[in-house]
C-alpha cells in the first residue's frame, strides 16, 4: 500500500451533534452513521463551507447538479430531504430560506483537522444513495456477473438510473476488493489522451499528470480493486483501451464502466439497464395493483421528499400510472414529475403530460431546448452522433408506434431496400440506447422512447428535412392502409389488421401535418380513403374525420378537385368518404345545413354515376341522417326507396340490407310483429358472399345485425326464449367472424340486453365480460359497456354501485349516435334509483327518458317508460297518477302488439291492486296472462307476474320477492 498522504488529510465539520466528514462523504452522530443521499450531502457540504451567509440557488445547481439546467422545485426537493435527514435528529433549524436568493446555513460550525492520514489507496465513493427503489433483482444479477466475468458495462439512455445502480453495487461489494473501489466520473472531462491520467487519479488518491494506459496497467498490477468508470460514453474510445489493457495486466482490477452505449472492448459483458417496472393499467388491474410498480413507489417517494404530505389513495392509481407510463419509467423524467405534483396535483400533471412533456421542463412551455432539463440530458447523447445518425434519429420520430425495418426505410431513405448503410446506423442507434428493438415481436419493430421521440421530433422539425420526412411518412401509411380497401378489404387476417391499428396515432398525426399550411392536402384526402375502412371496422370516433370535414367545409373547391382524382371522374371511394363525413357531423350534433352540404356531395357523384350500387348507398346515406334525428317515418320512406331500386336486381345482398333499413324503422316505431317477419326472412341470405363495400358501410357484419334486432322484436313478442336463443347463436357467430365491430354488435345491440331481460345472470355475465374485452381500446363502445355491465350489477343486487356504474356510462354516451339503447338505460337507472329510495331523482330520470323518447319518436319503448313512471308515482303514494300511467302504457303495448310489455305493465298494475286490497281486478290482468306462458318459459318477467298472481291468494303463503 503507498505511503500515507499529508496533503489528504481532510476537513472535519462539526455542527450541533454531527460530525461532517468531507472526504469520507459521511455524515454521523456519535459512532452512528447517518444515510444521506448524495445530492442532501451536497447541499450541506456547500452550505457548511460558509456558514450565515447566503449560497445562491446557482451555486448549488452548478455543485449538485454541474452542467444541467434544472429547476428550484428540484432545489427545493433535495432541500426539503436534507432539512429532514437533520431534524430527524436534532430539532434545531440549521437551514434557512432566503426567499429570492438562495438558502443560509443558521448554525454555528467547527472546523477541525481530521487526526488520521489517508492512505491514498483508500477509496472514495459517493454517498450510497438512501433507497434504490425496483431495481434489487437486477443488482443481484449485475453483481454475479460482474464476479463472474471482472468486465461489465450498464448500458442505457441518460436518466435510466445507470449511476444510482453502480453506486449501490460499489457500496455492496467494496469490502470484497483488498484495495476497496474507486469511483472515476468522467462527465467533466473532454480530453480522450488524459484517460490514463485521470484513472490513476482516482485510484491514487492525487493528481497524476501524463500517464500513459501501459503505466497505468504496470501501476495496478498487483492490485485487487473495483474500478466505477462512470459516463464514458463522449470518451469511449479512449476508455475501451484503457480497459482492454487493465484487463490484459491487471487481472485483480473488476471494471463496471457505465454509459449510453457499450465500449466495445475485448472481455466486455454488456447489460442493458431497462427503465422502471410500469403498472400493468388494464381494466382487469385493480388500483391498489398499480402502487406495488417500483415507477409509482419512486414517484410516490421523491413526491414526499418534496414536501407533498398528501396520502395518494386509489383514486389517484389510474393517474400516477398514468405519469409513469408517459415519462416510459426513466427515474430522472419521474423525478422532475414528481416535484410539480405539490403545485398541479395527480391529475394535473398526468393530463400536462399527455399534452406535451415540457411540463418537465424549468420555464414555459414554449422555453427553448437549452433550457429544458430533459432536453439538456438528451442534448449530450445527440450531439455525439454522426450526422448520418442525427439524420435517422430524426426520421424515427415521426412514426408515434413500433415499425418494422420496412417502415424504417420507407421514410429514412424513400425506398422498400434496406441497404447495409442504414442497417449500420440502426445498429449504433440501438447501440447507444437511443432506439429500442422489441425482440418478441415478429418481425422486429424499432421505437423510440417518448422522452427522446418528443426531443428528437422538435429536432426534426426544425430542420429542411421536415416536410420530406412527414410526405414520406404519409405515404408510408397510404401504402399499408390501402392493402386494406382493396378487393379483399377488412377481409385481411388478423395480423395485417393489428399492424394497420398500431399506426393509428402515426395516422393522425399524418393528417395533422398533411392538413396544415406546409402539408399536402392531396396526400391528406389520400391517405383518408385508405384509413376508412379500418376506421370504421374498429368503428373508432377520430379526431382527424372531424379535420376532414372542416377541409370539406373550409375549401371545398379543392377539397372536391383531389376526391376527384385531380378533376377527373370521382374516385369509387369518394361517395363513402362524404358519407363518412356527414355520419361524423350527424353524430356531433352538426346543423341541418352542414349535414344537407355534406349530403349533397353524395347525391351529386352519385349522379354522375349511374350505376345503381351508387344510388343505393346515397340513400342509405339519407336513411342514416333521418334514423338517429327520430324522423323515422322519413326514414322508412328512403329504406323503402332503397329496396324498390335493388329489389329485381343482381344486388341480392343490397336487397336485404334494405330489408334491414326497413325493419330497423319498423322496429322504432314499434312494429314488432312485421320487424319479426322481415328479419326472419332476411336472415335466410346470410350465406351471401359478404362485400367490403357492406362491411364498410355498416360498419359490422349486418347479418349479425339483423340477429340482434330479429331477438329484440321477437322478446317484444313475448317470444322469450327464442329471443335468448337466437343471441346465443349470433354471439357464437360474431365470435367466428374475427372481427371486433361484428362482436360488439352481437353483445351490445342484442345479447347482453336480452339476457337480462330474460334473467339469465350468467349468461349476461359473460356477455359483459366479453363486450368489455372487445372495447377496451375504444371509449364509446366502453361507455356501452358499462351502462350494461351497470345493470348488470343492478340485477345481482348491488343496486347502488350498479346505480354509479350506469350513471358514469351515460355520462360518457352521445345519445343521438346510440339512441336505440339510450331510452331503455335511462328506464333502468330510473328503476334502480327508485329501489334505492331516491323517489325525487327517479322521477326526474324517467321523465327526462320519456321526454327524450318523444323528442326523438323512440316509439318502441314509451310504453315501458310509461310502466316505470307508474310503479315510481305508487311508491311516491301517488296512486291517481300511477294508475294514469300503467294505463297508458297497456294502451301503447297493446297497439303494438308487444306482450311482453304488456305483461310488465299488468303486473305492475296487478301489483298494485293488491297492495290496495283488490285482489279480483289483479287476478283478471293476469290470470290470462299467465295461462299463457304455463310451464313455457323461466324468463323473469313470467316470474314476476306468476308471483304477484299467486299473492292475490290472501291464504297463500307470500312468495319471495323478485329482483329488479
């Protein structure tokens, strides 16, 4: 061991009960040491150096945090920590805000010589930090291989916490090396001759000048010591030689170096250090699951280090995982995140996040990059790539999903060739943990983490290549869209299905550029036509349609030139694109004039185009703006229209849809027995060769369709065991077709609703639990979901959470896009809420559902509503106006031959009748009735009735009550 050191004999600072050693980077009380992180340890040593008197917030970014631009939230973190760390201890206040300054060490302190040399040998290394959260598996494995192999580099993107977990593996092994650790940091050192000297430096414990990597090695030989050779990678190779050679001649030297990318060098183990475990946010996950991620237990840590004493319950899981996911779990992103948590709360920071990841930034949002904190630690990767490297970075960003090396050359390089050049770049990209190879996918896929897509797309658009790189990537995806509209359209297998739904964002954003003033308005009408079919087979509600129809609205003259394929005759898809754009506008709530513009466009390529497939679907066009707004007879009129023009013709399958337009009509306006003929018909053609031209434009399969309405019409009927049959077969149907909006239709529009009118709660459970599934990527059909899961729930028993649950799902549905449902939901909410003994606000729901029905002639349910009002105005004693209602209602069914309503209304008028004494009159409603359904059906509306008929037997035992 070399001879003691005069010169390093270091500083003691003592203050109050603790003793501060400089040079060991210890902070004790008596013989006990005390955990301190190393940026608190940081802040006290440079407050201590002068104490009373004011430390600027500079001075302490350039000592704790040197060459990073950051923020005095950050400051304020740390500060908090380390007021903390003291107090813990003594009670006094040592550390002293000076509001617009700095900060001012209050206590008295004693500098004294430490009494016992240095050998220089001995090591010196950071504080150990005081808790590494989610990462102790992989410092286990990192220590074996380090044992195993003596040369290892943690490799990773700047923030992923490479030094944090260095520094725990030196603090774990350091008594297991005779001469310790030794911690080299080369973030200010840009000399790559000075290497060596620096080396030995650190191992030396003084400076050594112009030392060579032979000396260097000669100098260690012996030696049995652990080298941290931390930010290596702007002196890479540099610091490769200098590890061969150490490894070649010192063979008791371990070296565990760390940097963006690895060293390359001979004997090098490479590990790449991911970010931090994210929770697994899925509908099935519970909240309290998502707190057990080591991202949100990070998060949650340095939120209360900041001084934030709020307790996080399970209403904030969803958005601190949010956060989590969005920063992609780098621990310095959640950090800084978790220092705005005190000023924006929870929600706040999740939906600034969601905007924009300046939120993470020290100034404004709109602050130049140089100022930005994360864009600083980003700057030192990007500036030590090749231009050709900057090139590609850039190019990557533009796509918002993992791509194939297809896709990569694509809008890289303009061709479908992967040339040897490109493949290099990938490689040193992925090498220099800037791009991230998913290996589990087949073929690989390439992306970018968010916090460096973000940062390198702000590169990209500040320079030329900008509008290059976005035509291409337009194109890109006209390409993979049109594969498919093409003859086999949505037909295609579930794979290239997948693939076209993963770059729905990189759609989007396409049309974004594509629309703006630097875009290319006919590449943006383009790539529409090839997104359609996808759009309306997933049956996805996009932002971007509505960016369409303010092109259509706003410029209309060049709009109709590129539909029409630059003033030639218009494309084939240009009468479904216009019908795309009025459904859009009918279901936003659009005015008559835009809808009747939009309209007209259809009208008008359909004249220039004679054939009679063109007038069909116009309208079917003018059929589906009249459905939803209640003109129903209006409607009829143009469904019937449709069919007299397809009737005779060749087009077999566009005559049953007709058939479909027509009973859909028919079933609104309560014509249950001539919806039940029609369909049973119509669902004799499913054998039919199914159209994408069809599938497109219905949006599911319409035979399933047809199925749900066939069930709806035949429970009206009272038929209620053929309904349940025949959504058993349609769900198993659907199921087969491989295709999401075909699935959803067959449980939202017919199974899950009938299997609870009928009572069959197990059934019903797996319907919701399938719908669920099939909606998880899509909000509307989830609000649908969850009025029906509501109910549900409401059939179990849990009236109050199915109460909440359907409420939320209303809250979340546009009534006019989904009004077939609305009206029977709001019923059962109304139902629910009366059982649960809110008189008032049921009343008040089912009025505004018979109001709604009204406004939009929702004929085939007021007399239900009706039925409802009236068991609600009896439990309010109001026994006149109950009687006015169940009165109407038995009228209506009547008219529209619907038993089955007909039998709920009697019954709850028999009900009634026997809770006022009369028990002859409840016996004449419903003894023929349930003579009827005698020993043919369990379905729990027969149930019902049968029990209230068996009550008007004063001496019969009273029968259990059924549920709602």
């Amino acid at each position: 061991m070399a001879a003691p050191d005069a010169s390093r004999i270091a500083p003691i600072r003592l203050f109050g009960p603790f003793r501060l050693s400089i040079f060991d980077r210890k902070l004790t009380v008596g013989s006990r040491e005390i955990a301190i992180g190393s940026r608190e340890f940081e802040i006290l040593a440079a407050l201590t150096e002068t104490p009373q008197e004011v430390v600027s917030h500079k001075t302490l970014f350039d000592r704790v945090w040197p060459g990073l631009h950051t923020s005095e939230s950050l400051l304020r973190v740390h500060v908090t920590g380390l007021r903390k760390i003291l107090s813990a201890e003594d009670r006094t206040t040592y550390v002293l805000t000076v509001t617009g300054r700095g900060y001012r060490f209050a206590g008295a302190v004693e500098t004294v010589e430490d009494d016992k040399p240095r050998w220089s040998s001995e090591p010196v290394l950071p504080a150990m930090p005081v808790r590494v959260i989610g990462r102790d598996a992989q410092i286990e494995e990192l220590m074996e291989i380090l044992f195993e192999h003596g040369f290892l580099t943690v490799a990773g993107p700047g923030g992923i916490g490479k030094t944090t977990v260095s520094l725990a593996i030196a603090h774990r092994v350091a008594g297991r090396f005779r001469d310790g650790v030794h911690f080299v940091d080369f973030t200010g050192h840009s000399e790559p001759n000075l290497v060596p000297s620096i080396v030995a430096s650190a191992t030396e414990g003084r400076p050594v000048a112009a030392h060579t990597a032979e000396q260097l090695a000669a100098d260690l030989r012996s030696r049995n010591m652990l080298l941290i050779l931390d930010s290596c990678e702007h002196l890479i190779e540099a610091i490769a030689q200098v590890a061969e050679r150490l490894r070649a001649s010192a063979p008791g030297v371990h070296i565990l170096a760390t940097s963006t990318e690895p060293l390359r060098a001979a004997g090098e183990w490479i590990y790449r250090l991911p970010p931090l475990g994210l929770p697994n946010k899925t509908p099935e996950n519970e909240p309290e699951d998502m707190f057990t991620a080591p991202s949100v237990q990070l998060l949650i840590e340095r939120a209360h280090a900041s001084g934030n004493r709020v307790k996080f319950g399970m209403s904030d899981a969803a958005g601190l995982a949010e956060i989590c996911q969005r920063v992609d779990g780098i621990p310095l992103a959640i950090e800084f995140a978790a220092a705005r948590l005190e000023l924006l709360g929870v929600e706040g920071v999740a939906l600034q996040l969601k905007e924009s990841l300046a939120l993470l930034s020290t100034g404004r949002r709109t602050a130049l990059p140089r100022h930005q904190t994360l864009s600083a630690t980003l700057d030192w990767s990007y500036q030590l790539l090749h231009e050709e490297e900057q090139a590609l970075l850039r190019a990557l960003s533009i796509f918002r999903a993992p791509v194939t090396l297809e896709a990569v050359a694509a809008v890289a390089v303009d061709t479908a060739a992967v040339s040897p050049g490109l493949l290099d770049n990938l490689a040193r990209l992925v090498a220099k943990s800037l791009l991230v190879v998913d290996g589990a996918s087949a073929p690989l896929r390439y992306r970018l983490l968010e916090t460096t897509r973000v940062y390198a797309f702000k590169q990209l658009m500040s320079c030329p290549d900008y509008a290059t790189v976005a035509q291409r990537h337009a194109r890109f995806l006209i390409g993979v869209f049109s594969k498919l509209g093409s003859p086999s359209g949505v037909e295609h297998d579930a794979v290239e299905r997948q693939t076209a739904w993963t770059l729905m964002n990189d759609v989007r954003s396409a049309l974004e550029w594509a629309f703006s003033e630097v875009g290319d308005q006919a590449v943006a009408v383009s790539l529409t036509k090839a997104a359609m079919p996808l759009w309306r087979h997933l049956m996805l509600s996009n932002a971007s349609i509505d960016r369409l129809a303010n092109v259509s609205a706003d410029k209309r003259h060049d709009f109709q030139w590129a539909l029409s394929d630059g003033g030639r005759s218009p494309a084939r898809s240009s009468i479904g694109l216009y019908a795309t754009l009025a459904s859009r506008q009918l279901l936003a709530g659009e005015d008559a004039e835009r809808l009747m513009a939009a309209w007209q466009n259809a009208f008008t390529i359909t004249r220039d185009q004679t054939e009679d497939e063109r007038e069909f679907w116009a309208l079917w066009a003018c059929w589906l703006q009249n459905y939803p707004a209640g003109e129903h007879l209006v409607a009829l009129a143009y469904a019937t229209r449709a069919h007299a023009l397809v009737a005779n013709s060749s087009y077999r399958l566009e005559a049953v849809c007709a058939e479909f337009f027509i009973a859909v009509s028919e079933f609104a306006l309560g014509r249950f027995a001539s919806v039940s003929r029609r369909l049973d018909r119509a669902t004799q053609f499913d054998h039919l060769p199914m159209k994408p031209s069809v599938l497109i434009s219905f949006q599911w399969n319409p035979f399933v369709a047809m199925r749900c309405y066939h069930a709806d019409s035949q429970w009206h009927l009272a038929n209620f065991d053929n309904a349940l049959a025949l959504v058993k077969v349609n769900f198993e149907i659907a199921r087969g077709l491989n295709h999401p909006a075909s699935l959803w239709c067959a449980l939202a529009h017919g199974g899950c609703a009938i299997a609870l009118r009928w009572g069959d709660i197990a059934l019903a459970h797996t319907f919701s639990e399938a719908l669920k599934e099939v909606s998880a990527h899509n909000p509307p059909w989830g609000a649908w979901g969850r009025c029906l899961h509501g109910w549900l729930t409401i059939r179990r028993g849990d009236v109050a959470d199915g109460v909440s649950e359907m409420q939320q799902g209303l809250s979340e549905l546009e009534p006019r896009a989904y009004g077939h449902r609305y009206p029977e939901f709001v019923g059962v909410l109304a139902e629910a809420l009366s059982a649960t003994g809110n008189e008032e606000e049921a009343l008040e729901t089912i009025n505004h559902a018979i109001n709604w029905a009204r406004e939009y002639n929702a004929l085939w349910h007021g007399a239900e509503l009706l039925r409802i009002k009236g068991d609600i105005h009896f439990k309010q004693g109001n026994a006149e106006a109950a009687n006015t209602d169940f009165a109407a209602a038995l009228k209506i069914a009547d008219e529209q031959g619907a038993l089955a309503i007909r039998l709920r209304a009697a019954t709850s008028l028999a009900r009634m009748r026997v809770e006022q004494g009369n028990f002859a009159e409840a016996r004449t409603l419903l003894e023929p009735m349930c003579t009827r359904f005698k020993g043919t059906s369990g379905a729990h509306d027969v149930r019902r009735a049968k029990a209230v008929l068996a009550s008007t037997d004063p001496s019969a035992p009273p029968s259990a009550p059924t549920s709602l």
